[in-house]
C-alpha cells in the first residue's frame, strides 16, 4: 500500500483535564512574571509621567533613561567589584573544603565520618537570624591587623567570605559525598596500590571525575552568593565597601524616593545572575537533583 492510499490519522481527542493543566500552568507563569514585568514596565517610564498619570495608565514614552542614570549615581561598577572579591573566593574556599570532607567521609573508613558528615549538614538546619547577634560581636572583637583594612571582620569583604563558607559548605559537603560514593572504588584501590599518596588520590583521580558535580554547585553558589543582601547588610557598615545588592540603597534619598530608578536599578543588579543562569543552564537544572541519589 503506497504512502497516499494510507488512511488520515486521527488526531486524539483533547481531554478537558488536559486544557485547565495548561490553563493553571500558563497563569502561574503569569503570575510569577508579573513582578518582573511591572518592574520592567516601571523602570521604562519617566518618574515625572508616573507621578502625573499614576502607573496603572497607558505611557506615553518609554526610555532607558532610568537606567542610565540608576548606573552611574550607585557607581555600580565599583559595587559589582566588591561583589566579584567575595563572591569569588567564597565559591572557591567552599568547594575546596566541602569536596576535602567528602572525600574523606567517602573513600575512608572512620568512625565518626557519619557524626562528621551529620555535624556539617546539620548547620544548613539552624536559621541565619539566630546567630545575628553573637556573631555580630564576634566579628566587631575580632583583631586581624594586617588582614583587613580595619582590623577587624567587621566591615571587610574577609568577614562576609568566612560567613558564606560556614553556612555552604554543610550543603556542598552532603552533595559531594554522596556523588564519590557513586564513583567506582576500584580507582583508587589501584593507585594505592601503585602507591598514590591520599594528595592524589584527592587532587588527581577523584576531583576531576567530579567535574560535573562541582560545576552544578559552583553555579549554585555563585547565584546564591551573588544575591545575599542579608549578612552585607548586617555585617558591613562603610557604603564603599557593601556589594552590588546592598548599593542599591544609594538610590534612595533622605527625603525622597524614586521608585522607576530602584526598579531599574534592581533590574540592572540582576543582569549578571541572569547572565550566568544561561550560560551554565544545564548544571543549574542538574544542580536542582544533585545528590538526591543514595550512595
């Protein structure tokens, strides 16, 4: 039988559970966008037509004008600086002692490697806000003349990267070890045999087979790092010093507050998270199930 004498497929019947699962799934969406929209749609519009009309109304222009200016009067650039200097040591620290722990709870019979896997896990369990206070005085008594432009944690990009690190690596550590236990044992039963030292074992056979792993966390805490407005906020007092997320409070005056301005301002913080959520997009999906798997 030739292609044309074959009967017309019949399309299946669309069922109506089907229609209202779209219909609920595409307003969710909608309505989780609908704040970025605003935002977008806020920042485009000149304070003066917003204060006239209100923002619920039709624009009669729309300019990046409030972008250009939110730029230039929170000297961003300066900000994203900061940012970068403690984003990017606090990433790398994490992963270096977080994949140090995991390695060893998961390649070495001892003990307490449960105790000391539940010890730094447990730390993810105990909510920031409670330690807000002792940790504050802690960093305010703590001398490191030499290491910080003030001598202390408080007030330096050092105390904001020591924070981080305690409260990622928990998680980190949890992931990692549960993705060498999945690795085959017989590589590095084989280099010790060859008489590979534990440096190598760690640094040579074991860390480049996690590549996967530490790319997916390194994504992770480079977006959750990034966007800590909370412990910049409590933890550094001098404006030059504070990262891009806190800056944003140069944009509100005294006595006066523009709202088109903090929203493109906001929008313009966010450009980099989004910039890195695009290019490492599959090790942040596969980031959201990383060590979901039993070792």
């Amino acid at each position: 039988m030739s292609a044309s004498t074959l009967p017309p497929k019949r399309r299946a019947p669309v069922r109506p559970a089907r229609v209202v699962l779209h219909v609920f799934l595409a307003g969710t969406a909608l309505a989780w966008l609908a704040p970025l929209l605003w935002a977008v749609f806020s920042a485009l519009r000149p304070y003066a037509e917003t204060s006239a009309k209100g923002y619920v109304s039709w624009p009669d222009r729309l300019t990046f004008e409030n972008f250009t200016h939110a730029f230039r009067q929170s000297d961003m650039l300066h900000y994203f600086g900061n940012t970068l200097v403690i984003a990017v040591p606090a990433v790398l620290l994490t992963l270096f002692l977080s994949s140090c722990v995991a390695f060893h709870v998961s390649r070495f019979d001892f003990r307490l490697d449960l105790a000391l896997l539940l010890v730094f896990t447990a730390g993810n369990l105990l909510p920031q806000q409670v330690i807000i206070t002792p940790l504050y005085r802690l960093y305010l008594l703590t001398d490191l003349p030499g290491i910080t432009a003030s001598g202390k944690l408080y007030d330096s990009a050092l105390g904001l990267v020591l924070i981080h690190v305690a409260f990622q690596s928990g998680f980190c550590a949890f992931v990692l070890s549960n993705y060498m236990r999945s690795l085959p044992h017989e590589l590095t039963e084989a280099a010790l045999v060859d008489g590979a030292s534990v440096w190598r074992l760690y640094w040579q056979i074991t860390l480049p087979l996690c590549r996967p792993a530490m790319a997916a966390l390194a994504t992770l805490l480079s977006i959750w790092i990034y966007n800590d407005f909370f412990w910049a906020l409590v933890l550094i007092s001098t404006g030059a010093n504070m990262p891009v997320t806190s800056a944003l409070n140069n944009l509100s005056g005294q006595y006066f507050t523009d709202p088109n301005l903090v929203a493109a301002g906001s929008l313009l913080t966010a450009i980099p998270t989004l910039a890195v959520y695009f290019a490492l997009q599959r090790q942040f999906v596969g980031g959201l199930t990383l060590g979901s798997n039993k070792g």
